[in-house]
C-alpha cells in the first residue's frame, strides 16, 4: 500500500470520527439540557443561554478541529504543492458563517439579559417613597398578596442593607417570597460595588450618586448568599449577607414583625484593622 493512499484512509477516518463526536456532542447536550430545576426566573434563563451556546460552540469546535487535523493528516508529503486559483466564495462563506455566529450570540445574550433589567422610568414611581407601592398597580404592600416585592439595596464599605419600604423594615439580610417578582433598587454611599446572589443568577453594579435596577421572580425556597463581586477594598472578601427565599406566609409575617425598627447591625470592619502596619527605616 503507498504511502498516499494510506493517508487517505487516514484522513477518511478522522472525518468519519469528527462528525460522529460532533453529532454525539449535539445530542448528549440536547438531552442534558431537558433536566434541572433553578431558584429563580433569572437563573433559568441565563442557564438556558449557556446550554444553548455550549450546544452550537462544541459543536462547531469540534468540527473545526476534525478539519484541521484532516488537512494535515490528508494533504501532508513532501511533494510540492499545485498552486490554486483565488477563489472568493470561501473568503465570503467563512466571513458570513462567523458573522451569523456572532449575531447568534447577540441576538441569544440580549433576551437573556433584558429581562432582568428594569428602567428607571419604569420603576422611578413606585420606588421613590414608602407606602406608593400600595398605589402603584400590583405592587405589594406590607408582605401581602401577590405583587411585586421592592427592595432598596444600599452598599457601602464593607456591608449590605435592605430597605424594604411597604413594610417600612430595614435588614442586614435579604428575604424574598416565593413565586413573587422581586424588584431592586441599588445604589452605593462610596466606591462601586457589585450586588450580586450567584444562586439566583443575579449580578448588578451599584455605583455612588445613581440608581442601578434588577428583577428577577424566585421559584424555589432557600438559604443564599449575597456577595460582593466588585473589588471595593482591604475588606472586600468579607462583604457578604444571608439571604432565604421563604414561602409567602413566612415573608408576610417577617415583615409584619417588628415593622419600622432596623435590626441591630454587627459591628463594621474597621478600615484601620486593614491596613499594614509600618516599618520603620533604619
């Protein structure tokens, strides 16, 4: 057998074996995708988004690297390539295939993340001041019914706090109800901040002297944690506060309890307690 038709049936079996994996890929993504359960609206989706990327792009990936090592395998020797004639329509289709994907992946992460934004224009009303929730089309009073829950997220060096206005409570720690949509209102006292609760698929930035927003409709009960993911300074790594999601009888008499008294907060990281101590020059 020569040495050209062996590379032949070389470069035929690694075409054959890059298909296979990359359509065994597809499917094994496929079926792995159709199980799961999330804590929250937000999270479903952007998980949603990353099963579907990861469905096109491995994929993709595969068959790109089965094309190369072909080429390789196929056209390798030590006879002089033959000279081809510029061809444009495979200079047009590649350009074309990554401008598809590109769009793909706009078109996808776009309706990922809108809905979890929220407009000021949209929110400024019922978010300016206690007791305009009551009167602000479906959003919830004091713990009750099934509107939407507002919160004012305020982050400063190194702690979180909840306000939440219907009830007229503040909190060191976040409470949502179930089934419920949740809506954020955020906003820093110093540096930027990051607000974010991973298991909810929740991430926004507070920045000092400006309104940031985020909703999202917890679907599961639980104990989280709301973390900081914006480097903000020495104590920065300890900046976190529990978070539960309760059922709706739970959230009512959580609120209800001790409405308008702010709990005792724990005693703040010092910024001296971080700082280096000095070495004194000989």
């Amino acid at each position: 057998m020569s040495e050209s038709t062996r590379r032949e049936r070389s470069a035929r079996r690694i075409a054959v074996a890059t298909v296979g994996l990359a359509a065994a890929s597809a499917v094994a993504l496929a079926v792995a995708a159709t199980g799961g359960s999330y804590d929250s609206t937000t999270e479903a989706t952007r998980r949603g988004l990353h099963r579907t990327l990861l469905a096109v792009g491995l994929p993709a990936t595969i068959l790109v690297e089965g094309a190369l090592v072909y080429a390789v395998v196929r056209f390798s020797g030590d006879s002089p390539a033959d000279p081809l004639d510029e061809r444009r329509w495979p200079e047009l289709a590649w350009a074309l295939g990554v401008g598809v994907v590109f769009l793909l992946v706009g078109v996808l992460s776009y309706q990922a993340m809108v809905p979890a934004a929220v407009g000021d224009a949209a929110v400024r009303g019922p978010l300016s001041e206690p007791g305009e929730e009551a009167r602000g089309g479906g959003v919830a009073g004091r713990g009750g019914g099934t509107g939407t829950v507002v919160v004012h997220v305020t982050a400063e060096q190194w702690d979180w706090t909840f306000r939440y206005p219907t009830a007229n409570r503040t909190s060191e720690r976040l409470v949502l109800p179930v089934d419920r949509r949740a809506v954020f209102r955020l906003r820093s006292r110093d540096v930027i901040h990051g607000f974010a609760v991973p298991d909810l698929g929740l991430k926004r930035d507070a920045f000092p002297g400006q309104y940031t927003y985020l909703r999202t409709t917890p679907t599961d009960t639980g104990r989280f944690r709301v973390v900081c993911v914006e480097f903000c300074g020495a104590g920065h790594s300890r900046m976190a506060a529990p978070a539960a999601v309760v059922t709706r009888s739970e959230f009512a008499n959580w609120t209800s309890g001790d409405a308008g008294q702010p709990v005792h907060r724990q005693p703040k990281v010092s910024r001296a307690s971080h700082r280096q101590p000095r070495v004194s020059r000989p």
